[in-house]
C-alpha cells in the first residue's frame, strides 16, 4: 500500500446503517448562544444533529480496547487512516461517516446550572450558565460507507463493524458534553451491513448511489459476534435504592407548561413529560464534597490530588485537565408527592426580621411512596478509592449526606435500603451488599476494611 492507498485497486464497499437512539440527556453543544449558553448543534433545517467528525472520532477512540498484533494494528491505521510524517506509510482514512440526521420526535429542553466551589460547596460568583440538551428518545440514523482495496483483510474490517455494533448494543458509547454526569449515552438498534463487491455488483452499487434505499439489498448482519479481543476495563459499579426522608428539590425555575397558572418561583426539575428527575451532576457535586471534607477529617495531606484524580478537574489558570473516572447517572423518582406548594419569606440576617416584598413559593418534591435509584461507575479504581467512595455512601444512606437545593431547611435527605457493588477492580471480581444494618455477608466484612485501612495508610504518607 502506498501513500493515499493511490496503488490500492478497489475491491469493494461495505455500508453500515443503523438507528441510534439517546437513552440519557444529550449536549452537543454549537457553541454559546443568543439565548442560551450552549445550545444545540443543529443542521440547516433547524434539528438537532450528531456531527459526523465527532461521532468517527468516538468510534475510533473506542479502538483502543481491541488487543492489537502487527496485523490488526496496520488494518486498524488503513480503516482510520493515519496523519503520520512517514510519506511510504499515510493512508488515507476508508471509513466515511455521515452527519447523523434525527427523526421527528425529539424534545429540547433548557436547563441551568452553576459551577461549584468544591472547598465551600457554594455557587461561584457570575458562574451562573444555562444550556440545551436533547431529551431522552431521539432516534438518529448512522450511515458509514467503508471502503475495500486489494490488500486489505475483508474479515478483520468486518470484525471492526461487529466491535463498534457490539459496544453500541451494549450502550457503551458516549456522545457531547457532561459524560461523567450520564449525558449523551447511546443506545444502537435496526442494524444493516450492506456489501458490495467490484466488479460484480458495481451496477447495484451506482443503483444504491443514486437512492439510498437497501430494501432491495442483503443485510448481511446477523446479530454477528465480533472475534477480536478486547482489553477488560476494570470497572465498579456502585447501585443503591433510596427514597426521600422528608423533601428533595433540584431547582427549576417554575413550571411553566401551564401559563394559565402562576408557577411558584422553585420547582423541582422535572422532564418534558412531567416526571421528577435526580440528576448525575447534583448527586455527583454532593459526593465530591463529602469526600473532600472525609479526606480532610482523617489528616490527608494532599487531598485535592486523590480528588482530582476521581472526580476529574480543569484549571483555567494552566490549562490542565483531567477526565473523571467516576460517572454519575441521571434517574427519574416515580411515585413522590409533587402537589404541596410552600411558601417563605428572606429575613434579614442583620435584624432578624423579614425583608420586604421577598415572599416566594417552592414547590419540592415531598416523601410519599417514592423508590429509585442512584448508580455509579469508576473505572480502574483502586482499594484507597473505594474505601473513600464507601465512606461517602455509607453517609448518603444513613441521612447524613443531602443532595440538591434548600439544605439549609432540611432538604435533600436520602435513605438508603440497599447499595450493591460489583464489577472488577485491580482485576478481582466483586459482589457486596448493604442494607441498614450494614454489609450482608459477614465475610466479607475484611474485604471493606481492607479499603478504608488502604485509604488511612495513603494518608499517613
């Protein structure tokens, strides 16, 4: 194969199409907007849309899991193409992925957020943003066309179709901005792989150019398991039931669907169709926090570094950035009370008395028959971590960690019934459970000391 595949004969094409459907909040953002922050990318007729670039560019950073030999390794660089200085060895890429375009269907909405000051668990001055995201359910059409030459392994480019579908059936894709908050998780279905090789089916290729109708082709994917091997993430999965003590309120400002009613001034943040919602970025904020303040209880030394390292950070000053490796998930809370309206009154903390024409409503969500759930995800982590990571969940469901706004009244209690851990880490397999009266199997007791034992040796260091 030489520079831009020029020698390369064509032998054929493949044409991926499947139905991608956003099963979490999606943010691809165009950038920051007249009305809001950061709004959403949209084609020229005004939908949303997946830009091509950006949804290639997550195929191919997934590429990275596939245990790769000499071989695979020069198919992988062939498919994706390579931007190399070498002149004798820059493919070109022979994947094109299209902008992916959205049925009818789908729902935009806004929403607001603030950033945090982690140290005080306050709102930063003028940090104040709003953005838009597509809500769970829009269904957008992938179309990839992958080209053949002679030279290349049909049976390997077809097993790096099969990797991409497996991933995307198993929802392992993410798309768009706050990905460790659960955003842009995606889910793939209607799967087709169409083949055409050249010369004997070039008419039907020029047929299938001029329509982009495969009705009449051969789907030649059936549910097809991918042979390469993969690199195992080490990943734990933290899930827990709870329900509200008392009142919870992420804060949205009014409801605004009935403008015959006069909304109270805080709601608690609710879908486009009207169910309460527990979002990743809250629950995730409040977790970062307390695990701050443990770290600073037990004597650590250098806790924003242990902290940076999990929950991810950016620093505007140096520019620095890491990624979080633990992600949050946005959950819906069926069954609560949403009906009770209170009213307050703003008092005046010099003279203890009410300020003036500062009366205002909330309208939280109050315990009724609620139960839902909180999940968690960490990859690679190690024994100091989950010790840490447990320390705080032992707080979240014994009432002692609030989440979202008005903590300050007594707002955001959770209780926990039962948390369950599973997964690997440091390449051990893993399955705990609590309820109230702490970890269920007793022998198991010295696995979860062994952690916190971890974390207060990494902090005596």
């Amino acid at each position: 194969m030489g520079n831009n595949n020029i020698t390369g004969k064509l032998t054929g094409k493949l044409i991926l199409k499947a139905t991608i459907i956003n099963i979490s909040p999606m943010l691809i953002a165009s950038g920051k907007g007249d009305i809001v922050d950061f709004e959403v990318i949209r084609d020229s007729t005004g939908n949303p849309m997946i830009p091509g670039a950006g949804f290639a560019g997550m195929l191919r950073d997934s590429f990275s899991e596939i245990e790769t030999d000499d071989l695979i390794k020069k198919h992988i660089k062939y498919f994706w193409g390579s931007d190399a200085n070498n002149d004798n060895d820059s493919p070109q890429s022979h994947i094109i992925v299209d902008d992916l375009k959205v049925d009818f269907g789908y729902t935009v909405m806004e929403r607001d957020g603030v950033a945090i000051d982690h140290t005080s668990n306050l709102g930063k001055d003028k940090s104040k943003y709003d953005y838009e995201l597509i809500e769970p359910g829009a269904k957008f059409h992938l179309n990839a066309e992958i080209t053949l030459r002679s030279g290349f392994d049909r049976n390997l480019f077809l097993d790096f179709l099969f990797f991409m579908i497996q991933k995307g059936k198993e929802e392992r894709y993410q798309q768009g901005a706050f990905k460790s908050s659960g955003f842009g998780i995606l889910k793939w279905s209607d799967i087709k792989i169409y083949e055409f090789d050249f010369p004997g089916k070039g008419e039907l290729w020029f047929k299938y150019l001029q329509s982009t109708d495969g009705n009449s082709l051969t789907n030649i994917y059936h549910n097809n398991d991918c042979t390469l091997k993969t690199i195992e993430k080490n990943i734990l999965t933290i899930e827990g039931d709870f329900s509200i003590k008392n009142s919870l309120i992420i804060r949205s400002d009014g409801d605004q669907t009935n403008s015959t009613v006069k909304a109270p001034d805080k709601t608690h943040l609710k879908d486009s169709t009207g169910k309460a919602l527990i979002t990743g970025k809250s629950v995730k904020g409040a977790i970062r926090h307390r695990a701050l303040k443990i770290l600073n209880t037990i004597g650590n030394s250098h806790p924003d570094n242990l902290i940076d390292h999990l929950f991810g950070y950016v620093n505007e000053d140096t520019k620095n950035a890491e990624p979080a490796r633990l992600k949050s998930f946005e959950e819906r809370i069926e069954n609560a009370e949403q009906t009770q309206i209170q009213p307050r009154i703003k008092i005046d903390r010099f003279t203890g008395g009410t300020i003036e024409h500062a009366l205002m409503q909330s309208q939280p969500l109050w315990h009724k028959n609620e139960n839902f759930s909180l999940k968690f995800e960490i990859t690679d982590c190690n024994e100091t971590e989950a010790g840490l990571i447990l320390l705080v969940m032992k707080d979240l469901m014994t009432e002692d960690l609030p989440v979202g706004g008005e903590k300050a009244i007594g707002r955001g209690i959770l209780k926990g019934s039962k948390l369950t851990v599973k997964g690997k880490m440091e390449n051990e397999e893993l399955n705990l459970v609590f309820d109230e009266n702490g970890i269920t199997d007793k022998e198991k007791v010295k696995i979860v000391n062994g952690w916190v034992l971890k974390l207060s040796k990494a902090t005596a260091k």
